[in-house]
C-alpha cells in the first residue's frame, strides 16, 4: 500500500505525519487494512 493511500486514508494532512505514524503502528494498520479488504470483498459477495 503506497503511503499516500495510507495518507488519505488516516486522514492525514501532512506526508510526514503519516510517516511517523506508519513506524509507530506499522502492525495495527496491516491489520486494518486485512480487515477492511475482507469487509470490502465480503460485500461484493454478497451484491
């Protein structure tokens, strides 16, 4: 995931805060993003 998407989706105005919080919670936001690719996919599942 390219860090302007991590970026936009952390809401962040700043590249370099996104920086710093990506090597803070590096883990937690892989764990985000599986959950929302799984939430995304089970809703094209059921459409």
């Amino acid at each position: 995931m390219s860090l302007e998407a991590v970026q936009a989706q952390a809401g962040h105005h700043s590249i370099e805060s996104t920086r710093i919080y990506i090597h803070l919670a590096n883990s937690w936001l892989v764990e985000q993003y599986l959950q929302a690719s799984a939430a995304i996919d089970a809703d094209r599942a059921n459409s």
